[in-house]
C-alpha cells in the first residue's frame, strides 16, 4: 500500500517551461515536505507544509488539507532543476515517502 | 549554514560483516532519524530517536539494526551482520522538534555496498 502518490513518474519540459508535480496521501499528516534529490543522491529539503501555499524563489508549493492533495510548481524551469523531486508526509515520527518524480529540463 | 554530515559516503563490506554509519546532526536538534533506499527504490523510513532513545521503527528496522548517541554529538546506525540486500544509501536526517511541523534537514547519505 502506498500512503503517497506523485504523478507524473518522469518528466521531461523545455527550459522555460512551468512544471506541475503532483502529490496526493492517504493518511493523516502533521505536515507534508517536498524534497529535491540530486543525481548524486543527496537530499535537500525544499518546502515543509501544513496548509496552504509556500514560495522560495521560481518553486511554489501548495497543499489542499480537505483533498488530501498537493502540487509543486517550478516556474521557468532551468536545466539545473532537473532532478528527482520527492513528496513525503510527517505523521508524529514517522514519515512516508512518495516514489519521486524524475525531473529533465532540456536547454 | 548548518548541515547534517554523514561519513563514510561510500562503504563497501563483506556480507556477514557488521557496518556502523555515522552522523553528525546540527547541534541544536533534538530528534534524528535514519532513512534508506534501495537503488531505484523509494526512500524508506527506519528509525526516529529522541531523548536517547528509539521513539519510532519501521517493519524494516529489525534486531539487526541499532542505533546510539554515544558522545552527544554523533548519531550511528550499526548493522550487525550486513545482507546483500542492505545495500543502500542511507540517509541521516535530524530536526529540531518532532510531530507537527517538522522540518527534517538531511545528510548527504552513505552507499552501503555489500558483496
């Protein structure tokens, strides 16, 4: 059983394309983080979420609590963002991860 | 900046073999917790700890693991007798509180390689 689903699994855009990765879960949460994984493996934290909407620079991310749902939206997406983003959510100690959207920016 | 530092980042050992991987959290954070994946697998939820002790484990985190605070500083994980399929990369993560609003900084991670 899976208590987090992203979609799309891959994801290849045009440099300056905005980009939507979706996340949806399936139990209660405290919060939901979206993370970047790099080619050589390291995670960075990107976005920690209890509700409503969150920027850093071109990245936005969103949560619907009621929906269960949320999205990661990079605006003007650049070849260096090309990496593995991952949803995961934090239920009192513990947390889930989604299985990562693979993402190539083509210059 | 500070960051989560993990060390080795890359072990091999032979299977039978125990391993201990190590992790310095940021200074101030309470809780740690260690994290794997398998190549082209999901991360994968171990083990939380806090107050020196085990607060959270997974399915996964079974009598082969551990995990101690031996100096205040460091966070371990050992493997006692490593199986081909522990061959991951482990990933050290801490944060400053638990529960709500948790905001988990990561290590690097260590490749575990057994052969």
């Amino acid at each position: 059983k899976n208590e987090v689903e992203q979609s799309p699994q891959n994801l290849t855009a045009q440099e300056g394309e905005f980009i939507t990765i979706n996340c949806s879960y399936s139990v209660g949460i405290s919060a939901l983080h979206w993370l970047q994984q790099h080619p050589g493996g390291g995670i960075v934290s990107l976005f920690m979420l209890s509700s409503g909407k969150k920027k850093h620079g071109r990245l936005i991310a969103t949560i619907n609590i009621q929906e269960k749902h949320s999205s990661l939206h990079i605006t003007a997406s650049h070849p260096r963002d090309s990496a593995v983003y991952i949803c995961a959510v934090s239920t009192g100690n513990q947390f889930y991860f989604g299985t990562g959207t693979s993402l190539t920016v083509i210059p | 900046e500070p960051e989560v530092t993990q060390t080795p980042s890359h072990q091999v050992t032979q299977m039978g073999q125990e391993v201990i991987l190590r992790c310095v959290p940021i200074s101030n954070h309470l809780y740690f917790y260690w994290y794997r994946q398998i190549l082209g697998q999901k991360v994968e939820f171990l083990v939380s700890f806090y107050n020196n002790e085990i607060s959270e484990k997974s399915e996964i985190f079974d009598d082969q693991f551990s995990v101690e605070r031996p100096d205040g500083s460091n966070f371990t994980l050992k493997i006692r007798s490593t199986k081909l399929e522990d061959s991951a990369m482990y990933f050290c993560a801490s944060s400053p509180q638990g529960g709500r609003n948790t905001e988990a900084f990561f290590g690097q991670g260590t490749r575990l390689t057994v052969v």
